[in-house]
C-alpha cells in the first residue's frame, strides 16, 4: 500500500530502508523526510536518486557510523537501481543547515562521509525541506526549521548561478569544443 502517494519504487525502497534502520539502530531516528526528484515532481525510477534528510536523536558515534554503511549496503545490493543519497542531522544540526557550516553524516550514493564538504546541507536545501518535503515518518519539519529569509535564498541562487554553474558550463563547453 502506497501510504504517503510516492512513485511505488520510492515506497519499496524507503519502507525497506527505514525497517532495517529502526532494527539495527532503535530509537535513533526521530524524523525522516524526502526531498530532490521526488518532492518537485522530476523523479525518473531507474535514473534518478532518493534524496533524503533523516533527523537523528543524538550525534551518531563509530559504531553507528558503522551500521549506517551496513544499511546503505544492503538497500544497495537489494536494489541496485534505486540510489539512496542523504544526511543525518541532529535537531541542533538542522536549525543551522542553511548556514552550510555544520559538517553532517553524508550518504552520497555509494559511501558515508563526514566531512562538512558534502551533503544536503546549505539554504536551498532547508527550503525544499520545509516548503515541499514528505514527511515519512516523525514531527512536520516546520518544527525543526527556523525562518528562511527569501532575500538570502535569492542572494545564494545567484551566486551558485554565476560561480559554480558558469565553471562548470564553460568546462563543458571546452571540453565539447575539443571533440
């Protein structure tokens, strides 16, 4: 049964997903929300990832880092053609996302990473996160999410638009120019 209208791979997968969790890491996870493809209506089973933000009661030590690698291995291997990419995040770590200074548990795809550098972290994020995600399971994330200034989410389109879109289409465009 599909309980919260998600495309029926999505659904397989993040029930999969979050019972395994919940055996091998009880009373960890306090709220678990998608995000990307899925919540803006641009998901393409096969091609696309299942991005996801999970708030965690506490900061995951070792061992946990630990099971969380075992997780992603086994949804890995049980389906090959369904990506799961994202972080875990206390509720302190939440609150300053947008900030993209708070280094956060990253699943990129294919490994866990702590590093600050990567993630679904940073104000873009936070807004899709309180405007559109799809709570799975725990608290709406209006209550883990403070006030986005519109003004700042603005200020930070633009920068990313003309930086790190502009590298990366003028690479492209050379390395096109070559062929």
């Amino acid at each position: 049964m599909n309980r919260i209208n998600l495309p029926e791979d999505v659904e397989i997968v993040i029930t999969d997903y979050i019972d395994i969790f919940n055996t091998k890491l009880p009373d960890l996870m306090e709220s678990f929300y998608l995000i990307g493809s899925v919540v803006l209506n641009d998901y393409h089973k096969g091609k696309s990832d299942i991005d996801f933000i999970s708030i965690i009661k506490n900061e995951i030590n070792t061992s946990e880092v630990e099971k969380i690698k075992e997780i992603h291995k086994k949804i890995g291997s049980k389906y090959p053609k369904s990506r799961l990419e994202g972080s875990y995040v206390t509720p302190k770590q939440v609150k300053v996302l947008d900030k993209n200074e708070v280094p956060v548990v990253y699943f990129d795809g294919k490994h866990v990473r702590y590093n600050g550098k990567s993630g679904n972290n940073g104000i873009v994020t936070c807004f899709i996160l309180k405007n559109y995600a799809i709570t799975v399971t725990g608290k709406p994330p209006e209550y883990y999410i403070p006030h986005i200034d519109v003004d700042d989410l603005v200020s930070y389109v633009k920068l990313n638009a003309n930086i790190y879109w502009t590298n990366w289409t003028e690479k492209a465009s050379k390395r096109l120019s070559v062929i």
